[in-house]
C-alpha cells in the first residue's frame, strides 16, 4: 500500500509498485543489459589511479541517531582530490571503451588501456570528440577521461553551474559551453550538437533501456561503488536501508539494482534522496510513470538539479525503490557540517549533492512521524553513499565554515591515533 506524508520540511512516499512482479517485468530489459558489469570492475581497478576507497563505520552518530549501525561509503578522494566523485569511475570507463572500439575498426587491433594512455593510438583518438551536458562531476569525469586516453572534449553547463566548477573542468582541458536555460536544456543542446558533428554523447541517461553502448557503459563503471562497499561490509545481507542521492535517477538505479544484484531476499529498504525544488524522481513515483519536476531547480545541491527522470532507470527505481524523500537544502547543509565535525567519529568531506541522505538522519531522529515513515528503529542496518567530495572548494568552506583541506587533515589525524585492526575504515582509508 502506498503512503505518503508531506510537511513544510520533508515529503515522502512508499510507491505500491515497490518489488512487484510486473515492475520487476518492466524493468527486465534494462536489468538484464545492465548484467555482467563485472568486466567494468575488473578493467578499472587495473588502472594507475585505482584504490580502494573507504568505508567508514560512524558508530557514534549511530548511537546518537538511535540506530544500530550507519556506514558511509566515502567518494571524496576517488582518483584524487580535483576529482573527489565516483563520476570519474563511469565516463572514463566507457570513454575507454568507446576508443578501443574506435582503433580496432581503424586497425583490427584492440588496443587495451594502457596502449591508449601511452599515446601509441593518438593520431586515431585525437579525431574524436566526446561531450556531456553535467552540473559539474560528470564533465569533470569526461575531461579526466579525454585527457587520460587521448580524445576531445565538449561540455555543455546551464547557468546555474558554479564558476568554480566550470574553471575545474577547464583545466582538465574540455572546452566548456555555457548555455541560457536549465539542465535539460543543455542536455537537448550537447545531444543536437553530437548529432550534427558526429560527436559522442557520454551520459548514463539512457532513452533505450540501455541498448546503447555509452550509458551502459557507465553505469557498469559505478558499479565499483556498489562492489567496494559490499566488500567491506562485515555483513551485508544485514542491511536493512541504502540512502542515495538521486538527480535523473541514473546512480540509486545502479547501486541499489547492485545491491539486490549480490544480495538474496528481504532486501534492505532503497531511499532516493533528492531536493524539493528538483524532484523528479519522487514526482514520477507519485505518479507512476515519468513525470517532471515542477520546482524551479533551483538549490545547492547542484549535481541533483534535473527536470527529468532517465526513462530506463525509472524502470528499475519503480521496481526497487522502496521510499522517495525530498528535502530542503537546509538539511544538505546540516548533513556536510555534521560529516566534517565527525563528534566522535572519522570526520568525512562531503559535497552538498551527496549529504542530503545524512541530513534525513539527522532530521529523522528528531521527527517521529518521518522516523516511522522510513522504518528507522534501534535495530536499523544503514548504509550511505557520499559521491562526492569538495567539487566546489570556495563553496564547500561557505557551508561547513572551514576547509574541504582542514577536514581531510583531521582525518588524517584521526587515523593516526586509531590503532591498526582490521576494521573497514583503518584497514581501507
């Protein structure tokens, strides 16, 4: 049965077509072009930047939020600090692939990553153009990949796109193109684009339950994520929530159709997360079909600030997704600011796309009616994904009142004084 509670803070929803048969069907041709993304997993933790990032268990604020345990799947570092998203695991992975497929038809040989990171193929890549519409970590993410495996690269930003972030992805060496309009606008515009130049649009939107090449290609490459908590988690079939950030729907589609993919039934509860003013995903759910946002997008947490839901991996939230909250960006902010202070516990840098989810704790323990929505009770199992970093440093020390550099710092610290056990965090940070 679905349930829906709305106040002047939060509204949620419980869809009744959660984990029904015929959703399950729906969803069954995305689902089953999304298997097998273990060759994904494999080929990227080959790479030079590769490392296993950490999974934090933050027993104290379990204790403080009435749970029993709450873990936090930390992206901050991932490839680095300029990078600090688990974007910069899906683009460059299909970027790779896309390069390799593009040598071997010129030359009947296909070359592996290395050959291409070695410039021996570069007279063939250099002629071709990747491009993305993205708030930031997914052009972040391609410009990395262009430049790592030897391609060009567009990117495409509304006007709500922060200076700080367009300059990154400069750097990075994509030329960058602001657009008048929102996020779906410069979508259709980097889409047209690659139509008319012979382009290749890298996006995990899929408008072919994933037929396509590229968008599977990246999803497969998130699932590194997915695979790394799972392995470090002393239990995982004891779960009992997954929180995720959602924008077009694409990422909780991919960790939670990962989680049910390695784990056997009752399943744990799958949370999207998403901003009031760009709520796509709890409209289409509220709906049951793919419906737009109505709010005006605008929020600060920008990674999050689309108008629609990717139609294949609706299907899959339809079928998995257990819960929809919105919240305001109040509750992003509470959630950045309680992860760097730590009280207690590893202090953690997380951007303002990926907080949210520990914004909804934190409310949660003191609102009961949203506490009871959700199900979170002493005996709750709960696992947060933070998918970001500081991708925005002027605006990351705006909210937390100090520096992405001091957190990390005291986390070093913290993991200095902490003596060396086998625990997720000291043995994988």
């Amino acid at each position: 049965m679905a349930t829906l509670a709305e106040n002047p803070s939060f509204s949620h929803f419980s869809p009744p077509t959660a984990r029904r048969k015929d959703a399950q069907a729906a969803a069954s041709v995305a689902i089953g072009r999304l298997a097998g993304w273990e060759s994904a997993v494999s080929e990227i933790r080959t790479w030079p930047e590769y490392r296993t990032e950490p999974l934090h268990d933050l027993a104290a604020s379990a204790r403080r939020l009435g749970l029993q345990k709450l873990w936090f799947k930390d992206e901050s570092q991932r490839f680095g600090r300029d990078l600090g998203s688990f974007k910069a695991l899906g683009a460059p992975y299909a970027v790779a692939m896309l390069l390799a497929g593009v040598v071997e038809q010129a030359t009947g040989q296909r070359p592996s990553t290395d050959d291409l990171r070695s410039g021996r193929f570069r007279s063939i890549t250099e002629r071709v153009t990747v491009c993305v519409a993205t708030d930031g970590n997914q052009g972040r993410g391609l410009a990395f990949a262009a430049r790592t495996f030897g391609c060009r690269c567009v990117v495409y930003i509304h006007g709500h796109v922060s200076a700080g972030r367009k300059e990154a992805m400069e750097r990075l060496g994509a030329i960058v193109i602001r657009i008048d309009g929102e996020y779906e606008a410069s979508v259709g515009r980097a889409r047209e684009d690659a139509r008319m130049n012979g382009w290749h649009f890298v996006s995990s939107t899929s408008w072919d339950d994933y037929a396509s090449n590229l968008p599977r290609d990246v999803m497969s490459g998130y699932m590194v994520m997915v695979e790394e908590a799972l392995a470090q988690l002393p239990d995982p079939a004891s779960l009992t929530h997954v929180f995720m950030a959602a924008g077009v729907g694409s990422i909780p589609a991919a960790v939670f159709l990962g989680i049910a993919g390695r784990l056997k039934h009752p399943l744990p509860r799958f949370i999207v997360v998403e901003p009031r003013e760009a709520d796509c995903c709890y409209q289409s759910a509220v709906a049951g079909k793919p419906t737009p946002s109505s709010g005006s997008l605008h929020t600060i947490q920008a990674g999050l600030a689309c108008r629609e839901v990717s139609p294949a991996a609706w299907k899959i939230l339809d079928w998995l997704a257990s819960d929809f909250v919105t919240i305001p960006d109040t509750w992003a902010e509470d959630g950045m600011r309680a992860l760097a202070a730590g009280q207690g516990d590893m202090p953690i840098v997380c951007g303002e796309s990926s907080a949210g989810s520990m914004g909804v704790l934190i409310h949660a323990g003191a609102d009961a009616t949203l506490r009871t929505a959700l199900g979170l009770t002493s005996d709750s199992r709960v696992l947060l994904f933070g998918c970001e970093g500081a991708t925005d440093p002027d605006i990351y020390r705006r909210i937390v009142g100090d520096s992405a550099d001091a957190v990390f710092d005291r986390q070093n610290d913290s993991l200095s004084e902490r003596p060396s056990t086998s625990g997720t965090q000291e043995a994988c940070a």
